[in-house]
C-alpha cells in the first residue's frame, strides 16, 4: 500500500523506508492513516510479494498488435448488427452533418402525449455488437417509445469509418444533435415558443441513457442542453471533469 501511495503522490519508485525524506515520509504516513480511516481498516506491516501494485506511469507497457482479421470481422458484425435492427426492428440508418445514427419512431407515438423518447450512448468498445443486448431491451420492452442511438465509430474500433480519427467536437455534436431533436419532433423548437403556441401542448424532453465513455456525450446534454432532458439513466458513468486531472466524480 505505502509503495502504491508514494506512486500515486509523488510518480516515483517508492525506496527503502530509511531513504525516505522526512517531508514525503509524513505525506505518506498521513495518506496511509486517511485510507485506513477511510477503508475501517488496519493495514498490517509487511509486504506480499505475490500482490504487486500497478503503478499505471512507471510499469512497462506490454502491448498486442491486433491482425488486420480482427478489424474486418469488428466491421463485419457492426454490418450485421446493423441490418438486424433495419430489416428485423424498423430502424432507419441516417447521417446528419457527419453525425451517424440509428431511429425508430413507432407509428402511433405522440411526442405531447406518449412517453419520453430514448436517446442512447454507448460507451468505449465493440460498439452496437457489445450493446446488442441494452438494445435488444429497449426495443422490446420499451417499444412503445422512440429510440435513438448515437453511432461513435471513434470509439467502437471502426477504423474503416472516415471520420475515425476525426470525431465530432462537443460544439459540433450538440449543435447537430440539437436540430436534430427539433426535426424529429422530439423537443420543443425555441423559435416556437417565442412565437407562442396555440394550445399550449408542446413535446417533453428525451430520457438520455449512456453507458461509460458514452457519459460524457450526456454530460454535454445536461451541461450545454439541459431544456432537452426530461430523465436522465447513468449505466457506470465515467468522470465528469475529465479536462480537471486527478478529480473524479463517483454516481
């Protein structure tokens, strides 16, 4: 524990005990107090020699290239993944300004009276073929609801994607998605309602579900969007303040 915290404090091999400066030896002492405080615990002396700590900065990187297979057989289930929910579940495949998603509105829906469209994010991997089951879910036992799915391919490993490399900025998503919102019906138009409305009914917001890296993308909601949002669903959301080192933020 004392070799991880002089890590995580000072990025450093943690030496000999006796060869600690004072000034960092009563850092330590006082951290390795606050997480046995913390934890209810008292960490007994000594070390175990079969539990190693990683140290993320300092231990080498051991890295395995992955065969061009692996990169046409991601791109082949994305393919299938993506005809399932086409031919099987009505979704319709649309691109907007360089943004890719998939919708289905069901026919009867009414964006005053039904209930919240979904807007989904998913997070970092395979990207739909990992999520099919989430999917799945939705679109069985919510069907009574719109579903929007934000396709990423900047973190779903398509490296056949154009925009791979070059994946829409914060201004750029939510300026898109925005309108997008507006053109489906989904969220009331500012400009409506400057106007003023008739009868006063006007649609109510989505429910933003987002999964891991996908939390950020509803961040942007919340932070840039928030009149857009009627509910929100964090599946193990990442930290908020990713542009603030070490400050993580725990839901």
């Amino acid at each position: 524990m004392c070799s991880w915290l002089y890590w995580s404090i000072f990025y450093e091999h943690m030496p000999d005990f006796d060869k600690i400066p004072p000034t960092q030896l009563k850092v330590l002492l006082v951290c390795l107090d606050l997480v046995e405080k913390r934890t209810g615990t008292t960490i007994p002396e000594g070390s175990n020699p079969n539990a190693h700590p990683r140290l993320l900065t300092l231990d080498p990187v051991r890295i395995w290239w992955r065969p061009l297979i692996y990169y046409l057989l991601v791109a082949l289930s994305d393919f299938v993944v993506k005809q399932l929910l086409i031919r099987v579940w009505g979704m319709t495949l649309s691109t907007r300004h360089g943004l890719d998603y998939l919708v289905r509105v069901p026919p009867k829906w009414d964006a005053c009276k039904g209930p919240t469209p979904i807007v989904f994010a998913y997070g970092l991997g395979m990207g739909l073929p990992q999520y099919i089951t989430i999917i799945y879910g939705f679109l069985t036992r919510l069907s009574d609801r719109p579903l929007f799915i934000l396709l990423q391919p900047h973190v779903s490993q398509q490296i056949f994607h154009p925009r791979f490399l070059v994946p829409k900025t914060k201004k750029e998503t939510m300026t898109i998605m925005r309108q997008l919102l507006i053109d489906l019906g989904w969220v009331a138009n500012p400009a409506d309602s400057r106007k003023g409305g008739t009868d006063g009914s006007k649609p109510r917001g989505i429910t933003m579900a987002s999964h891991s890296n996908g939390s950020y993308v509803h961040a942007w909601f919340l932070k840039d969007a928030p009149d857009l949002v009627a509910r929100s669903l964090f599946i193990d959301p990442v930290t908020f303040c990713g542009w603030e080192g070490g400050t993580w933020s725990l839901l």
